[in-house]
C-alpha cells in the first residue's frame, strides 16, 4: 500500500520540522540516529495529552538525581525498572504564539516516580493505550517528547506512555545501544504484561520506531509464549516505524507471535539512509525497514511504502515529520478492532 495512493499529499512540511530537520541532519548523517523531528500540523479533535498533558512512563535506564530532576534518567541500565508520571507543557497555540507559526514544542517539566507496577498508573485513566518505543541515539528526553509528538500528531484520544531503555545517545555508540534494548526486553514484556491485564483498559497500541522494533517484537515474542491466543483481543495496532531489523530474524519472531502477526504495520522507506548504513554494519544484511515492499509483505504483515514520502536526506523519521505516513499510523489504530 502506497501513502501517496492512500493519502491526500501536503503541499509543504512544517515550518518547525524544517528548521530542526536542517539543524539535526548534520549530527545524524553519520548514522542518521533517530532525531526527533516532530512535526506540528494542524489541530482538528485534540489528543487527550493535549488536554491533560500527562505521559506515563516505564524505563530501564538508571535514575540521575532519583529521577526527579533533569536529566531524570541517563545513559546506564538499572538494577530495576521506574514506572511513574511526567508532566508535560504543550505548545502554546494561540494566534500570536510560536506554535501557530509552526515552530512551537512540546515541554518535559518534570517526572514523578512512584511505587508499584504499570497496571497502578494505568487503572485510573481506562480507555486505550498507546505506548511508544524508541529507536538508536535517544536520551530519557528526547523520547518523551517524541512519544508527546506522536501522540499529538495522530490525536490519539487515551493514556500516552513512553518505554525508555538505555540509550547512550552517542552517534558512535551503536552497539552498546542495540545490546541495551535486548537487554530490556524483560522490562518491555513486565510492561506490556500489566497494560494488558489491568482492568478498564481497552486495547494496546504499540508504536515502535528504528531499533525499538527489535525490542518490542522480542517482547511480544515472550508475552505469546506466555499467554498464547488469549492475548490477540487485548493489543491494538503495532506500528513498525523504520524497523532496524534483518529480514530473517523478523520473519522467524513474526511466525512465532502467531495471531499477534496480524497485527503488525511496517513502515518502510528503500531511501531511508540510516538504515542503508545500519545495514552494512550488521554484515550487509538489509534491514526491515528499507526493504522492498514485495518483500516485506511476503512475510504476512501489512506494508506503507513510504519511499516517496520522504523530502529529507535520511528519511528515518517520517512516522514523526510527514503527515501523510502520521495518518497511516492514526489508520492502524482505528481499525484495529477489526
């Protein structure tokens, strides 16, 4: 499925993901790392962190300053992982304001941890989830507000969470990075294990971007080993951002999740730079998210071919910056149920 053929096409990006796509494209050309460029679009039906801009959180990265003053949360992995609340500001919107030029931001104001288990932060919101899943070169920051981005950007109406694991945020740290989200698999199945069994909370949303995606299908991968079937009902859409992936261990994982698999969007793009270069590191193994479609969906999972989507040079970040692929995402959700 093309989005030029799905979608109406834009005229123009945003003013904002412009500018920060040309201050950011220096310092990811290297490894085109998965910078945010979180495009502000027009607003129609509000997101629900718009109106209570509340972010849940879960990460395995160990507490700077007990998490609660900036950075909140750094580069090493913990003994154990937080769950608690950051606060967010929204941009300001008003007719005068920075926002309404399109260069506008969202705001980390704060992080509150506290005790107990996901299922605790999420019994009372109810509704649905969506939780995002971040990719190489991220700090505990950063991927709160890409996870903010993303929410505001496909109006989700439910709670918002971010899964954060150890990034080093090092353009020449990949390695310790793709280690690290391995490493918190555990920690990402605990999470999706309680969203999943808390009650008055409908269906789970995952959105997974660039090296998240191995994350989030190992996890998967162990919450069906763990509850089978019964699960499928339970998990919403599960959106592949510009998977980091090769094509023969996402095919094993896909077989292995079973009904979950159905569940499964990949948003590809041949032109996306980063993972041309992730690619070549991993032995020359193509990567999910720069396959060809044909080749993609032979594994039976659905397929936005985003190759044309893209106005950047590294086309790693179009689920954040390009409204056309945002609305793919909003898509996947909304008939999910189906």
């Amino acid at each position: 499925m093309n989005v030029r053929h799905l979608l109406q096409n834009e005229t123009s990006a945003s003013r904002r993901a412009f500018l920060r796509g040309i201050a950011s494209s220096a310092s990811v050309l290297a490894l085109g790392g998965c910078a945010s460029l979180g495009a502000t679009g027009a607003r129609y039906d509000a997101a629900s962190l718009s109106a209570e801009p509340t972010l849940l959180v879960a990460t395995t990265r160990k507490p700077v300053n007990g998490g609660r003053t900036k950075p909140w949360f750094g580069t090493e992995r913990a003994t154990r992982m937080t769950v608690g609340r950051a606060k967010l500001v929204p941009p300001d919107e008003s007719r005068f304001s920075l926002a309404a030029a399109g260069i506008g931001d969202w705001r980390l104001d704060g992080v509150e941890p506290v005790s107990g288990e996901v299922s605790d932060l999420l019994a009372s919101g109810g509704g649905d989830v969506l939780i995002y899943v971040h990719g190489f070169k991220q700090t505990f920051e950063t991927a709160a507000l890409d996870a903010a981005h993303l929410a505001d950007g496909i109006k989700f109406r439910g709670q918002t969470m971010v899964f954060s694991w150890p990034s080093k945020a090092g353009l020449f740290d990949y390695a310790y990075d793709r280690e690290s989200a391995m490493w918190s698999r555990d920690g990402f199945e605990r999470v999706l294990q309680s969203a999943v069994t808390a009650p008055g909370v409908g269906r789970v949303h995952i959105v997974a971007h660039s090296m998240g995606t191995m994350l989030t299908l190992e996890s998967l991968r162990q919450l069906y080993a763990r509850n089978g079937d019964s699960v499928t009902d339970k998990i919403g859409a599960v959106v592949f951002a510009s998977p980091d992936i090769d094509m023969d261990v996402f095919s094993s994982a896909v077989v292995r999740i079973g009904l979950l698999g159905r569940k499964i969007t990949v948003v590809a793009a041949t032109n996306d730079r980063a993972l041309a270069l992730s690619g070549r590191l991993a032995g020359g193994m193509t990567r999910v998210g720069a396959a060809e479609k044909a080749a993609i969906e032979q594994l039976g999972v659905r397929v936005i071919d985003a190759s044309e989507a893209g106005w950047g040079i590294i086309n790693h970040d179009l689920f954040l910056s390009n409204a056309e692929v945002r609305r793919v995402i909003r898509r996947s959700i909304d008939t999910s149920a189906a």
